[in-house]
C-alpha cells in the first residue's frame, strides 16, 4: 500500500512551495502529479491544500487527494471523508 509519515516537517522548502502552486492547476495531470509528489514530502503544510481537493471534480485528484492524507496521519482528513 504505502508507507505512512513518522511525522510531518514544518520548514521552508522551494520544492514543496512549487508542488503546493501546482495543486491550482487547471490541468487534472499536474494537480494529480503534485499531489504525489506531496505524499513525499511529509510536510504539514501540505495537509490544508491537499483538503480542499477532496472537493475536486477530478477523481484521480481527488483519490490521490486522499491517499496522501492518509499517508501524511491527516486526522483533519476524517470528517470530510464520512
């Protein structure tokens, strides 16, 4: 499946601010794409953005949306997905 986070990081990071933009997107692809790129990264800010694609009209946004929240412990990620 995957392996999930040890914890989550809070630094600065030009990768994770390029992966985060991505996220706005107009292209499904690049969202999509972003958002795996972010399960790796292990960051809390991550956690917020990736929330408001549980309400994508993409479902590979919003799958990969959710599996990487899972990944990251995202306990924010519980209510919105009942």
């Amino acid at each position: 499946m995957y392996e999930q986070c040890e914890r989550l990081t809070d630094g600065p990071n030009d990768a994770l601010k390029r992966d985060l933009a991505a996220l706005k997107n107009t292209e499904a692809a690049v969202r999509a794409a972003a958002v795996s790129k972010l399960s790796k990264a292990c960051h809390q800010q991550t956690v917020e953005p990736l929330l408001d694609l549980l309400r994508s009209e993409d479902t590979q946004v919003r799958i990969a949306a959710i599996e990487t929240l899972g990944r990251l412990g995202a306990k924010e990620a519980i209510e919105p997905l009942r």
